[in-house]
C-alpha cells in the first residue's frame, strides 16, 4: 500500500469514527458531513470525497459499530470450547462492554432500534440485518451448548436469546439512565439464575 491509499484510509477511518461518536451521544440522525468535517478539521467537500454521501456515512457507522461489536464480544469468546464455556463468556463480555462502552457512549443497535422503529429506509433495514445477525450468532452458541449436552435438549433457543437480550436492554436503562453502578452485578447474577433453568 502506498504513502497516499495509506493516508486516504486513515483519514476515511478518522472520518467514521467521529461519525461513530457523533452518533453515540445524539443518534444516527444526527450525523452530517458537516457536522462530522467540523469535528476533524476537514471540509464538507473533503468528506463527501472520502465517504459520499451522509446515508453512506451513516451505513459506514452501523457497520463499524458492528465491527467493533462483534471484536469485543463475541471474537474472544470463540478461543473457548464450545458450549456453555463460549455462551457465558459471550454474555460476561456483552455485560462488560454494557458497563464500560455502552454506559458512556449509546449502543448503536439497541439506541437505533428505538430511533427507528416507526422509519422505513436504507439504514433501518441495515440496522435490523446487523441485530439479527447478532441473534442468530447467540442462537447458533446456544445450539451448541445444546449439542455438547450443556442445555436441556428440549432448550427453545429463540426463547433464550429473547431472555438475554432482555437482560442487556434492561442493564443499558439502568447503566445510562439510572446511572446504578450495581446494574452489573445484578445483571450477572439474573445471568446465572436464568441459565440455572435450561441446565441439563
């Protein structure tokens, strides 16, 4: 890769990620050119060159934000065995995360989810292929602590993943917005007592 592709690259990086931000304390909605090229000392034109047009840059956004989603939770979880050992290290790593990022700085998918449920578009429709995606990663390890005799046989593994997901929403309200430092503690312990009830 040459001096210049480098630079590009880096600039378009330091671009999504002042969008990424941006978004995290106002909303997708908020992001514009402008707004992100006042950030980093960049003109509108500069980029619009780089990234195009605001829909892409929002695009750009949920797709890093999924990067870095997925990097954070679910990629470590994957050098565990199979089974229980990887779906609760998934879990403890998404309350982390809930704690430490999405406290400070909104979680792109669930904060997305309510600023788009009523919108029809591009980017809701991104927005719900990246959460399903999430889900049916957690579905896929919940069938698999099924498979290695973990979970109960008769496990509904829709029904699982509803219940975790249920956890995290209610750990991101009390995180943000009742500002509890004990929510994930009890976070964890709600955890245990649910998969106490699908152990085989």
């Amino acid at each position: 890769m040459d001096a210049r592709t480098q630079k590009s690259e880096l600039t378009r990086a330091a671009i999504v990620g002042a969008a990424l931000d941006l978004a995290s304390f106002e909303g997708l909605e908020a992001i514009t050119l402008q707004a992100v090229a006042d950030r980093i000392g960049l003109s509108k034109s500069g980029v619009f060159s780089r990234v195009g047009s605001r829909e892409a840059l929002q695009k750009a956004v949920v797709e890093e934000f999924g990067r870095r989603f997925i990097g954070d939770v679910f990629v470590p979880a994957m050098q565990l065995p199979k089974g229980l050992p990887r779906l609760d290290d998934i879990m403890q790593r998404w309350i982390v995360r809930t704690r430490d990022v999405d406290s400070h700085t909104a979680c792109i998918f669930s904060a997305g989810a309510f600023e788009f449920d009523d919108r029809e578009g591009p980017l809701r429709d991104l927005l719900h292929a990246e959460v399903t995606r999430w889900r049916a990663a957690l579905r896929r390890s919940v069938l698999q602590a099924v498979e290695e005799g973990h979970l109960k046989a008769d496990t509904d593994p829709e029904q699982l993943v509803a219940e975790m997901y249920g956890l995290v929403l209610g750990l991101v309200h009390d995180v943000r917005f009742l500002r509890d430092g004990r929510a994930p503690e009890r976070t964890r312990a709600s955890w245990q007592r649910l998969l106490a009830t699908y152990r085989s």
